[in-house]
C-alpha cells in the first residue's frame, strides 16, 4: 500500500524544462556551441551530466565556465519571474491527493530557481517537504536525492512511490529502491522507460495509478 509520493518539479509540477534548456542554449551559444535540444536530452535529462564539457572540449578554462554558468543562472532566473506556468490538471490532481499521503518534492533545481518558480504557483500548500539540490550529495540519475526524501518521509521504501519525466529521474527512483510513475513531457517523450512501473499519458492519471490494486 502506498503511503508518500515522491515529486519531481521541472516537468513533473511546473513547465519549466524548456526555459533551463533555451537559457543555456543561448549561453553556450554565446560561446560558440550549439546546444541542440538532441544534446540537451542527451546530457541534462537522460545522463545528468550537462553540458559544460562541450565547452571545456574547445579549451574554455575553469573559469569561463563557471562565467557562463552563472550567466545562465542568472538568466534562467529572470526568466522564472515572469511566471512559470502549471502543468496542465496537476492542481486538480494535488487537490485530490491532498491529506492523503505524504508528500514531498525532490529536485535537481537550486533552491533560489525553485523558490522563484513557486513563489506564485500556490503549490507548495500540497506539500510535506521539498528537497532541492544541496540537500542530499549526489543529484539525479544518482539515487541520493530519493534516499534522502525516503528517509525524510518516514515511510519505508516499498511504500513511497515517485512520479518523474526523464530517464535520469527514473533512474534515481529505481536504483534507490522505489517504484516510479513517468508522465513523459514534450522533451522526454522519446525516453527509455522499461524500468517504470508505469507511463501515464498525463499527471491526471496518477491519482489512480497510486490507487490500483498492481502498484
């Protein structure tokens, strides 16, 4: 029986993946790289490397990168402002969960992202904790982030389950023990998800999908 679900944000809550994508594109264009959207699913969203190494390749120092890095910071930042926009029913699906189960959020965002995306999205009322990157060693596809909320949750690990979008995020769902729901967005539509206990076609199925009798 489940009894805590497990959040991702970027994707998962809020439509914010492709504003992170074009601030580093633009960035690292600046630079003279191209970031196609094939290279940012390839080394954000499935291996969590990023993409800094293509930089580093054509001899930027240390230093450059660190530059552009916080460029891109800064500039995703602004861009975070504005507003970020929901996932379409994920309201209505937090509504019906809500006092139900635990639940918490775990994100690979810096905290200072996080809480200028959420500062308008009324969101976080859903919410038993969040853990964002700098609370746990390791970020995703490493399974820290989900140990970590297990541990926070306190609820075993066979009764948590995650919802994620990317391959990294299942990956660090699974190696840390947990079932995990993907609700694949536009950018991670064409991901490998074998090893998930489900793929949803929208975050309005999950209420169920925690509900059935096989999760």
């Amino acid at each position: 029986m489940i009894e805590a679900i497990l959040w991702d944000n970027d994707g998962v809550l809020v439509d914010t993946e492709r504003l992170y994508f074009q601030a580093t594109q633009q960035v690292m264009a600046s630079a003279g790289v191209e970031l196609t959207e094939a290279l940012y699913i390839e080394h954000f969203l499935v291996d969590g490397r990023g993409a800094w190494h293509l930089l580093e390749e054509r001899g930027a120092t240390a230093a450059e990168v660190g530059r552009l890095r916080d460029e891109r910071n800064e500039l995703y930042g602004r861009w975070l402002q504005q507003g970020a926009r929901l996932i379409p029913g994920i309201t209505e699906t937090l509504e019906e969960l809500n006092g139900k189960y635990v639940m918490g959020i775990v994100t690979s965002s810096r905290r200072d992202h996080f809480d200028l995306i959420h500062a308008n999205t009324g969101l976080l009322r859903y919410f038993d904790f969040v853990l964002a990157s700098g609370d746990y060693p390791r970020g995703k596809p490493h399974p820290d982030p989900y140990l970590a909320a297990v541990r926070r949750s306190g609820v075993a690990a066979d009764a948590c389950v995650a919802i994620e979008d990317s391959e990294r995020g299942l990956m660090a769902a699974t190696c840390a023990g947990l079932r995990c729901l993907v609700v694949p967005t536009g950018l991670t539509r064409g991901g490998r998800f074998e090893r998930a206990h489900r793929v949803l076609e929208s975050v309005r199925e999950i209420p169920e999908a925690v509900r059935s009798a096989d999760l």
